[in-house]
C-alpha cells in the first residue's frame, strides 16, 4: 500500500458533489409532489430573512414635527387607532386629523349641491367587473340615498363579466394610459375609446344589486376635434347633439330618468372617456379599474384634463387601491414604490385640491408554505410601504389586508368561494364581505351619521 497516494482530488471531487446534491434539495419544492417536507435552504443563515408580520407595525406612539407655511412647527401624532373591537379603521394621517372632512361636508349639503356625493376608485384586477365597489355603492346608497352605477366606459374587454350593468357595445379603438401615448387626452377614467367605423354602446340597468335597475342623469365625457354628431337614445327620446370642436373636456347631460341609454357616433376625431350614471343627489361611486396596473404612471396624466374632469364631475374622495401588480414573492422592500405612492397623491391633489385622498393597502395574498396557506412577506412589506406613503402624503389609509384577515384571511376567502384559487383576486362573493368591512369603517370615521333615503 502507497502510503504517499494524494486523496485529495477524490476529497474534493466528493466535496462537490455533496454541494451539488444539497443545492438540488434547496431547489426542490414540496408542491412537485403529493408529499409534505421541509424545504431546504443551506443558505438560510446568509440570506437576509423576511420580516415576521409584527415586526412591520410601530407600537410606539410617533409624533412628526411638520413646518407651516408661516414656519410655526405642527406635531402630528401618528400612533393612530387601527381598530375598533371587529373594524378595521380608516387610519387619519392628514395634517389636522380631523377625519375626511372633505367626504363629510359633502354628505351634510347634499339637499344642496344638486349633485351626488361622489366617491372614485382607482385600482387593479382586484376591483375590476366592479367587484367590492359594487357594494360599496349599494351599501352607501341604502344609508344615503342615490342611484344609477356611476361611471361605465364605452368599451369593456369582459363586459358579462360585471354584474351591476348590461352592457353591449362594439366599434371602439381603446387607448389607456398605461400603454399609450395618448393619456394626455385622459383622466381619471385611465383610458378613453375612439370610433373605429360606427361605434356604438348602450347600457341597461339590472335588478341583481339594489339601485341600478334605473337612473335619473346621464353625462357622456368626451373630447372632439372636429364637428361632430352623437346621438344618445334613452328610453323616452333619441337625441343628437352637434359638438364643435374644443381641445377641452366636453359632457353632454341628459337630465332624465331611464332604464337604459345609447350611445352612437362614427368620428375617430372623437376620444370618448364614457358615461357616468347616476341620480339626482345621494351618493355614487365610480369604478376606474384597469388590469395589471400598478397606478405609477398617473403622474403622467395631465393636471389640466384631471381638472376638466373634476369640473364637470367632481369628487368627494379618491381611493387608491394598487400594489399588486408592483408585488414580487421575494421582495419585502418597496420603499421607491412608497415615494411614487407619494407623488401619485401630490399630483392629484393639483386637481382636486377639496377632495379627501385614501391609499387602500394591499389585499391579504397567500403562498404554500410547507403544505399550508400562509400570507405572503411581501404582503406586509408593501403594505409598510403604502402606509408609510399615506404619512409622508397627509392622507387617508385603510388596511384591506387586516380587514380581510378579520374574515378569516385569503385562505378563508378561498375556502368559502370568496376568492379564487390563485389565492389572489376575491370574487364578487368576497367583494361583498369585503365591502361590509369597508362601509363599517367609513361610518366609523363619519360618526356613524346617516340620512334618510330619498
């Protein structure tokens, strides 16, 4: 036997392997199979571990000093309530912190204002069909009175898919403002619709959900570049209205109840923003959902057409509802998304400076992990982050999240059919739940004050 024979080409050769077998057990997941193991991780100890859920949340009371504008420091406390036995509260981070003054002056003189108190929200997938403002709108409108679904676009991708109105429509060209360089002729509505040919849409009111089988106003939002014919037919009358042409916001208004309403034009020169439904006073809230956007692009869309919209429609509160679409598994981090959330509120502020402005902090989202359904990291990382935003811009914050686990979470929703299976989007089953939690909180933070339906 050599005594002198060198191992250690075969040490290292070993070596190598078992690094090799290691890291292919690291990659292996349990849901490959049909069996439960301990995922292996050999660089768990290097890695830099997610934050555990209440490490996201400061117990501590915090106080901002803020300058005025006459450089007297203001303290602002930002330990604020976040719930109230089962409610998950509308979180105040306003300078002055008197709740959503805005919202609430509305409600005391709508017998006033000859217009609806109106509410917006802007999100993603999880709202689109309408789902959860659905029954914001129709719980709202039970305690303040109102009627008609509120804005509707021309055109919809999936128009079975919403249920709290018919809609059939054809021959639009739809441009939005996440994918087109015509956003500067849009709005709020986050995409506008041209005639391709002779377009046409028209709208019917439905019985499933409480208020929607009929309206009492109609107003058509459009830009026109040339002179132009649209023709609107409701269920009394067919008008035709001449437009000339005019670089700004344009709203024909039909003053009279129906039950359904066409619209017809065959000009490209024409970019409509769409219909908005509504009664005569009460309350209504409008959709702007668009799918798979994160909302950093509506610093993009000029404050002039934002304007426009508020004049001929204005708002009481806007409400942020985004983040999914910025959401990544791996990733607890989103303080450039926090500041972007922040600058997204300054630039709507510009346009609707007497409108309450609230960020909707992301959906509870769950992941497998080790055979059971568990919220995802990322979920509080974004949600540090949408609240952090909410502080640094003075404005409203609401926890979906908190309030969906006060449900039961997202596994929970899927369980009872509330939710997909993607464990991500709700359904309209979820939605209505969902938004029983919201309108508890909103009364909360009016005081619980109500007027009789008109």
């Amino acid at each position: 036997m050599n005594k002198d024979k060198n191992y250690l080409t075969q040490v290292a050769i070993l070596f190598i392997l078992t690094i090799g077998i290691l890291f292919g057990l690291s990659a292996f997941k349990s849901k490959d199979i049909n069996l439960t193991i301990k995922e292996i991780d050999i660089l768990s100890s290097l890695r830099n571990q997610p934050l555990e859920e209440e490490e996201f949340f400061e117990e501590e009371p915090v106080v901002v000093v803020t300058q005025t504008n006459d450089s007297v420091p203001f303290q602002r406390n930002l330990n604020v309530p976040r719930k109230a036995g089962d409610i998950t509260l509308i979180e105040d981070y306003t300078m002055t912190q008197s709740g959503l003054q805005n919202l609430e002056n509305a409600i005391k003189n709508s017998a006033n204002m000859q217009r609806p108190v109106r509410i917006a929200m802007l999100g993603d997938s999880f709202i689109e069909a309408d789902i959860l403002t659905q029954d914001i709108r129709q719980l709202l409108q039970d305690i303040y009175g109102g009627n008609g679904v509120g804005y509707v676009p021309m055109h919809s991708d999936f128009p079975g898919f919403r249920r709290s109105v018919s809609h059939v429509c054809s021959g639009w060209k739809t441009h939005n403002v996440a994918s087109d360089a015509q956003f500067k002729y849009t709005s709020l509505t986050l995409q506008l619709h041209r005639p391709e040919g002779s377009a046409y849409t028209r709208f019917t009111g439905v019985k499933k959900l409480r208020h929607l089988n009929s309206w009492e106003v109609s107003k058509i939002g459009f830009i026109a570049s040339t002179n132009s014919v649209i023709t609107i037919k409701t269920d009394s009358a067919l008008h035709t209205y001449n437009v000339s042409p005019d670089e700004k916001a344009q709203f024909i208004v039909v003053p009279e109840p129906t039950h359904s309403l066409e619209v017809r034009c065959g000009d490209s020169n024409v970019a409509f923003w769409g219909a908005w439904l509504d009664g005569k006073r009460g309350i209504a809230v409008d959709n702007f959902a668009m799918r798979s956007y994160s909302g950093t692009s509506l610093t993009s869309i000029p404050v002039e057409r934002m304007k426009q919209l508020n004049e001929g429609i204005p708002y009481d509160l806007i409400m942020l509802q985004y983040g999914l679409n910025r959401m990544v598994k791996s990733v607890t981090d989103y303080s450039d998304y926090s500041k972007k959330l922040v600058d997204i509120v300054a630039h709507l502020r510009k346009a609707f400076p007497n409108t309450d402005i609230m960020i909707v902090g992301i959906s509870d989202r769950s992941q497998n992990v080790n055979g059971t359904q568990q919220t995802m990291k990322a979920v509080y990382g974004l949600r540090k982050a949408q609240r952090e935003a909410a502080i640094e811009a003075q404005c409203h914050f609401w926890d979906c999240c908190e309030a969906m686990k006060t449900l039961g979470g997202m596994p929970a929703f899927v369980e009872k059919k509330w939710a997909n299976k993607d464990y991500t989007h709700i359904s309209h089953a979820g939605g209505k739940h969902l938004a029983e939690e919201f309108v508890k909180a909103l009364k909360y933070a009016l005081g619980i004050k109500t007027v009789a339906n008109e």
